[in-house]
C-alpha cells in the first residue's frame, strides 16, 4: 500500500463510520457517540497522513511500515494531531472546532467506561448528543471545504454526510417547540432568530456587534458563531463569512481567506477614522492566533479577522511599539508575539 492508498482508505471508513453513527442512531446512541467520535479523528489523521504516515503513530521515531500497515501500532491522541497538524501542517484547528470535538471524546470516553442503562429511551439524553453531533459537524464540515485539495475525491460522501446530517437534526424539534416562547420574545425584542448553521432550526439568536460583525447564539443546540459580512473580494456580492476567516462565496465560489475578511473590515473603520483625524487605527497583531495587523479597531470593541476573537482593548509592546491584543506589562524586556524585545535585541548583538 502507498501513501495515497492509505489516505483513501482511512478518509473512506471515517466516512462509513460517520454514515454509521447517523443511521444506528436511533437504535443505539452509544456506538452512535463512539462511532461519530471516531469518524471525527480519522479525518484529522488522513489529513496528517497527507504530510506523513508516520505522524499518525504515537511516537513517529519508532514507527515501522510492516507493523503500521498491520494495524499494530498506537496512534496519534486528537491533541497530538491538532499538534502535529499546526507544527507540521501549518493547519490550525481553531479553538471553538477543536472544543467540540473534545467535547465528543470527552463523552465517547464516558460510554466506554461506565454502563449508561437506559440512555436508549431518554430523549433528553438523546437530544443532547444529536446537539453534539450538529456542532461537530459544522466544524468538521468546515475543515473538509478548507482541506478540498486533499479530499476532493471524497465530495459526494461529503455532501451526503450533510444530508444526512440534517435530517439527523429532526431529533431536536421537540426541544425547538419547547423553546418558542423564548424565540418569540427574542423576535418580539427585535432580535429576529435565524437558521442555526449547525442545526438548521430558525433558533440562533442574533447579538449585532455593529453593523458588519453578529454573534449568534442558538438555543436549540448551543452552537455559538461570529458572522461577518462583507464584500466579496472576488464579485462585490455581500457573503457572509461565519467563524474563523475561510468561507467559499454563494455567488462567484470564489475562496475567501482571513486577509480579506480584515481588509474589508478596516477599510469601513480606517475610513471614518482618518475623516475624524484619529490617531490608533492601525491593525493590532493578535495575542490568541499571533495574527500579524489582523486585528482591527471596531471602535466599541477591536475584532481579530482571523480567528475572529474579540477583545476591549489593546496595549502597545514596550519593545517594538505595535499594538498587541495581549498583556504587554513585561514586553520591553521580553518582547511580543512579534518580537524578542530587548533581551532577543541583545542576544543578536
Ligand atoms: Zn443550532
Ligand atoms: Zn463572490
Ligand atoms: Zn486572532
Ligand atoms: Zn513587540
């Protein structure tokens, strides 16, 4: 078996693991958590795999082909390929994807080592996983549009991943009759619901920063996204851009990468700011993805274009004198996420 083989072959059984996970659902939610759980490591894997297959074994200095190729090995944690995927890959699993995905670990390790008795019949219980399972799917689902060149040959089992996806989400319609009063007050208070992209349900309620930048929270299945919109780069059509810079245009299908996002939103702000003759509207670099000029003053708030975090403020490095998201109290000395300050300065000399 080559390289590529082992890639279709692995990307090919998390896909039927998935397909397994929705259809047993019903009848059996335990192997559901684990088999989701498991489809959801194996893509991480096969997109290590890509780089090497030795990244996916444990310790990659001893690994061996015979016995990888015969299954005996140990393999990589879910931490260890976000690791490896960012050290190796350049490929950051951002937080918010990666915090569902151990979230269904955390509860796929929990089936495994206690007996849940009757989990079959109660529907709250069951509720909860289809919630788990719809949030990890939004974030799975991103990596694999992100990671397309790599999975290409797998677009029809993605596309009837996300089918069967929403009709995996029927689980929650009692939960979503359950909650009407509390969508009808959120529109009453002009807070009008939207769909869930994780869910589908017109259940995430909107919290509009300002005008370009909305928080939604759904109350269906818990999911939590930051929505920007903004022009599209490639065909001036207004697209809206959900967590995490990397979105594909509705209208043109263009790719829309994080500069944009930042571009599009300092252009708005820098505009007003130079108008004003205000001093301090320069991009800040991020302290939580070390985004460098990604950060962008909104002026209620400042609003990072690549890994879309929030902060109310900025403080500037001692040492280089760039406005960081980040604590600068000992940045003379020991600089930033962008520079080693004085001590770096004086180890070059
Ligand atoms: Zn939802
Ligand atoms: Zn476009
Ligand atoms: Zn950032
Ligand atoms: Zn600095």
């Amino acid at each position: 078996m080559n390289q590529k083989q082992i890639f279709n072959s692995l990307a090919k059984n998390a896909f039927d693991f998935l397909k397994q996970a929705i259809e047993e659902f019903d009848r059996s939610p335990k192997y559901s958590v684990i088999h989701f759980c498991a489809a959801v490591e194996m893509i991480l894997k096969a997109r290590l795999m890509v780089e090497h297959w030795s990244l996916i074994v444990s310790k990659p200095e001893q690994a061996n082909i015979d016995k990888f190729i015969s299954g005996s090995f140990i393999s990589v944690t879910m931490e260890e390929s976000r690791l490896r995927l960012r050290d190796i890959a350049k490929e950051e699993i951002p937080d918010d994807a990666f915090n569902s995905f151990r979230e269904l670990a955390n509860h796929r390790n929990k089936m495994i080592h206690f007996f849940h008795s009757g989990i079959d019949k109660n529907e709250q219980a069951k509720a909860k996983i289809v919630a788990e399972h719809c949030r990890a799917w939004f974030y799975l689902h991103q990596l694999l549009e992100k990671w397309d060149a790599y999975f290409k040959g797998f677009r029809g089992e993605v596309s009837k991943a996300n089918r069967a996806m929403k009709s995996h989400s029927k689980y929650l319609s009692a939960k979503f009759k359950v909650l009407k009063p509390e969508l009808d007050a959120a529109r009453n208070a002009g807070n009008v619901p939207q769909k869930c992209n994780a869910c589908n349900f017109k259940a995430a309620i909107p919290d509009h920063l300002d005008q370009q930048i909305t928080n939604l929270t759904c109350i269906v299945c818990d999911h939590i996204e930051t929505q920007v919109e903004i022009e599209c780069p490639h065909c001036s059509q207004q697209v809206v851009v959900a967590s995490e810079g990397f979105a594909t245009c509705w209208n043109c299908g263009g790719k829309i990468e994080p500069e944009h996002v930042v571009y599009a939103l300092t252009d708005g702000a820098a505009h007003i700011a130079i108008a004003d003759g205000e001093n301090g509207w320069e991009n800040a670099n991020c302290a939580n993805c070390d985004g460098y000029h990604t950060v962008v003053n909104r002026s209620n708030f400042y609003f990072c274009g690549n890994c879309f975090d929030i902060s109310d403020h900025v403080e500037y490095c001692g040492w280089c004198n760039e406005p960081n998201t980040g604590d600068m109290e000992h940045s003379y000395g020991s600089g930033c996420n962008h520079c080693d300050g004085r001590m770096g300065w004086e180890k070059d000399d």
